[in-house]
C-alpha cells in the first residue's frame, strides 16, 4: 500500500483537486508454461484445466486440431521429429502424452535441459521399455529420475478427465512447493506461499 498526498507538489502527485489517494501495487507473478505433446482426449482435458490453473498452454503434435484447444495460446502442428519447438525453461512443466509416437526422443531432450516437470503418460510396461532406451542411451538413474511416471497424483483415475486431473493437481503441488521454498529461504524459515502466488494477480487498484 503506497499512501499519495495530492496537495505536495513536490514529494506527490501534485494534482488540482488535493487531498490524498492510497494504491494497492501488486506484482504480476509470470505464468509457468505448461507443455503438452501429444492429442487426444487427455491432452484436451490437460490443456483446459491447466489454463484454469493459471498455466501459458502450448500444445505441440502434427495431429492436433486447433478447434480442440480453445485454452491454447499456441498449437504447434509443424514441429520436426526431433521437438526443435520444444524450448522449456527451468520453470516450465513438460507432460508428454505422445500415444508412444516420438515420445523417447522427446524424453532426451527434456532430460538434456533444465525443466523442472517431467511427466509421462504411459503404461507401465512401455513405461519400462521407455526407461531402458534412455538408459542404453546414456543417461543415468539421477537423471531418469526427472521423470513422472506414472504421471499425476494417485487419486485412482480412471477416465481421461480423472487423469488430467490428477497429472494437473500434482502440477500445482510442484509449483506451490517451488513458492513455499523461496518464501522459506525470504523469511527466515517460515513455510507460507508468497502473497503474490496465492492471489489472483492484480496490477493496480485504488483506494479512496
């Protein structure tokens, strides 16, 4: 809160019709991106409540359809073989949700950078088959490890709503726990989020 006096021409605003104004100044925290490759029902689902969770969609396949991702600030459906559109940050959340198609390559360039949020869907056993390539291809446990899989919080899904659900729900955990931490390293210790990540971001308001 930043309390304005109206009459000081000098330290105020210095406006004709005096008197004082207080503003309410909040940061806008940026959004994390969250990553989606693949389509499909999940894949929707993933995009719409991932968007609700205050997430920058992107959704990368050669088979997905505009139309079917209206939460989507982009849809990218001329990426390479190799993912060369795939440039997650440190922040990003990266769910791979391929149907098996490309999915191990896209697994060594993840694991190649520095995001934070791995997750694959798959079953167990290509889930298996996945990890042993990326093993003979030279990555070590500490760095398979990075990857979420089975992906989302065990909540006994079932239907692809339930599974984007529970993949989400553990992407706001992650993200929360990231805030908690810095806030704890801020304060001395203490465990609450940061202001700015619990609220609903607000440039400027005004109060009289």
């Amino acid at each position: 809160m930043i309390d304005i006096d109206l009459d000081d021409e000098v330290l105020g605003a210095g406006m004709p019709c005096g008197g004082s104004m207080r503003v309410y100044v909040e940061p806008v925290v940026p959004r994390p991106t969250l990553w989606i490759l693949g389509h499909g029902r999940i894949a929707e689902c993933l995009s719409h409540l991932g968007a609700l969770m205050s997430f920058d969609v992107i959704v990368n396949d050669p088979m997905a359809r505009a139309d079917r991702y209206p939460d989507a600030s982009r849809v990218i459906v001329d990426d390479s073989a190799d993912y060369d559109s795939l440039k997650p940050d440190a922040r990003d959340f990266v769910v791979i949700a391929t149907q098996h198609r490309g999915d191990h390559e896209s697994l060594q360039r993840l694991l190649a950078s520095d995001v934070g949020y791995i997750a694959l869907i798959a079953s167990r056993k290509r889930t298996g088959l996945v990890l042993d390539y990326l093993r003979d291809a030279g990555f070590d446990q500490q760095a398979i490890s990075r990857i979420r899989a089975p992906a989302g919080i065990e909540i006994g899904a079932r239907t692809a709503e339930e599974i984007a659900l529970s993949i989400v729900g553990e992407m706001v955990l992650v993200r929360r726990s990231r805030a908690g931490k810095g806030k704890a390293r801020d304060s001395g210790g203490s465990e609450s989020l940061p202001d700015a990540e619990a609220r609903r971001p607000a440039t400027l308001s005004m109060v009289t």
